[in-house]
C-alpha cells in the first residue's frame, strides 16, 4: 500500500521557506508545502534560543525521502537542520492525487 511522506523542517523567515516550497515544486521533491510561523525554544552551543521561524511541512512519496533530505541539507541555512520524517495513511483520494502530481 503507498504511503505518504510527510517531511517537517525549519527556515529562518517566510521568504526563504517560501523560496524554499517553490524549488521543493519545481524539482517535483514535493506535490505540497505548508508554511506555519512558529516560536522555537531550543539549547544551542549551551545557550538557550528563542526564535521566530517558518515550520515547513512537506507532503511527498516515501521513495524520494533520500534525495529530499540530501536537498534540504544542501539547502539549509543551519548547521544542524531540523529534518523529521514519518510515514502515513492517507485518504485514498489525496494519496491519488499526491502521487498522481508526480506522474505528469
């Protein structure tokens, strides 16, 4: 049965996400990306941050998750990007549609 992909990362503001989603589009990496503005609480080099930043979700098929992740790494203004993968059900339609997107 085919899975989705769904792919959460970070950027640090809404034009670089947005930039980001476009070319995730145009290298057919993605059929979707949603943006969310969001407030991060982390510890970094023993530091603790608090930032604003755009959560960028991305919806695709499991069988593009390496070449996604080596993209989003190249891509990434973070040392260390935040890149959370997990496979899902889907509703049959919307999985039709996402892996019909990739087939045109």
């Amino acid at each position: 049965m085919n899975k989705v992909l769904l792919l959460i990362t970070t950027e640090y503001n809404k034009k670089s996400a947005t930039k980001l989603a476009k070319l995730l589009l145009k290298k057919k990496l993605a059929a979707c990306v949603s943006l969310k503005d969001i407030y991060s609480i982390y510890e970094w080099e023993g530091k603790i941050e608090e930032v604003n930043e755009i959560e960028i979700t991305i919806k695709t098929k499991p069988k593009l998750k390496n070449a996604l992740i080596l993209f989003l790494r190249k891509m990434s203004p973070y040392d260390i990007p935040q890149i959370i993968c997990k496979k899902f059900d889907s509703e049959k339609k919307y999985k039709n549609w996402l892996y019909g997107y990739f087939s045109k």
